[in-house]
C-alpha cells in the first residue's frame, strides 16, 4: 500500500452511494445520554470517538453506545497533541484505551477505528503510517457543523448551515460534531431531516472499509 501526505492510495472507489457518517468526538461526556434519545428517537446511527480517561466517568453511556448498535472509535487516552507524535505515544495511548473501554464494558472490544486529536495533520507521517500497519483505519471528515468555532456556535442555526454547506454536492460525507455541545443536539434533528430529504442513507465508520471516501484523509489498514 502507498501512503502520500497522509492518504492511502492505490484502492478502487466503489460506485457513489448518498450515505452520510455522523461522527462525534470528545466523548463521553454528561450530555451523552441525551444525544444517544435523540439519535434513537431517528432512527439513526453514529460513530462515537471517545477518549480514554472519560470512560470510566460515564460508564453508563459508553455501555448505551454499544447495546444501541452505534461504532466506537478511539480517539486517544489523554487528547493530547504531544502523546501522539511518536509510534510509542500513539500504541501507549490506545493500549491505555482499549484496557480502560474492557473495564468499562466488562469484556474486551478490539477498536481498530481511530481519529487523530484535532485531526491527522497535527501528528506526524511517520506515525500515520505506523496506526495503518498497526492494523488501525485512522479517519478525519470532509464536513463540520463548526460546533467548537466561537463564530458560529453560539446558534444551532449558524451550525446547521455550517454543517449543510460544507457536506452540499458530496455523496459520501463523514460529519464532524462534538457531544459535548449543547446546540449540536439541539441541531441535530433538522440535519437529520435535511439528509433524509436529500436522499441520504446513514452508517457507521468501521475498520473493515476497504476504500478512501473522497475528500477525507484517512488511511486503511495495511493489508498482510
């Protein structure tokens, strides 16, 4: 596999299919529960990256997310850019994870899914090559609601258009959002609606994907 600024290259695109991947970082949190209603009253499902030292906080909602049939990726133990810029930083951090996600579970779950903290440029090539041998799919988005910028948070409508304007003409969108932001559940039903109205399907990230979603730097697992 050839890897180049980050991106695996050299895999066939499947044939475009509307789907949207709704995927919330920073979690768990207090609010987790509440956004978990929301996505169960439509119907929908999401990808949770979740942080390590949250986990055992709010075991309750991280055991919501499985038994509600929702993804879990990992998005490091501390959320610290400089925990992650050595291939020993990044296997101590989801070695420190995934032990605290079996506790927590009580029965292992191997998480091969990751996000990079604030994204795969805020780390090194090196170490994006070392997740993909490692057997991670590591992935950012190629959409946002901007829910942690101070200049379009303080309305759930600035956000929702955020969010539409950044995913518009995109058949294959991986959404960014926190669950720690309030006025993100207070958007989310009307995104929802407008992906249904548009003609969307809704999924999950997982490891297994076998091709690079246009517009988003990720990279696959190295194959044996």
């Amino acid at each position: 596999m050839v890897f180049c600024l980050g991106v695996a290259l050299g895999e066939e695109t499947p044939p475009a299919r509307k789907v949207v991947y709704l995927t919330f970082d920073d979690g768990p949190c207090n609010s987790t529960l509440k956004l978990l209603e929301i996505l169960r009253e439509e119907g929908v499902p999401a990808t949770f990256f979740l942080i390590g030292n949250e986990l055992q906080n709010h075991p309750e909602a991280v055991r919501a997310i499985v038994e509600d049939g929702h993804a879990i990726g990992g998005h490091s133990y501390y959320h610290q850019r400089s925990l992650m810029q050595t291939p020993d930083g990044f296997r101590r951090e989801m070695a420190r994870f995934n032990r605290a996600l079996w506790e927590v579970l009580g029965f292992p779950l191997e998480v091969r899914l990751f996000r990079f903290p604030f994204g795969s440029s805020n780390t090194t090539a090196e170490v994006r090559h070392y997740a993909s041998e490692a057997g991670y799919l590591w992935i950012d988005w190629n959409a946002s609601n901007y829910d942690t910028d101070k200049k379009v948070n303080s309305k759930a409508d600035q956000m929702l258009a955020a969010a539409i304007r950044t995913s518009r003409n995109k058949d294959e969108v991986v959404m960014l959002m926190h669950e720690n932001r309030g006025r993100t559940r207070d958007m989310l039903p009307a995104l929802i609606q407008y992906y249904r109205n548009n003609g969307y399907e809704f999924d999950v990230l997982t490891a297994d994907m076998d091709y690079i979603i246009p517009g988003v730097k990720m990279g696959l697992p190295a194959k044996p």
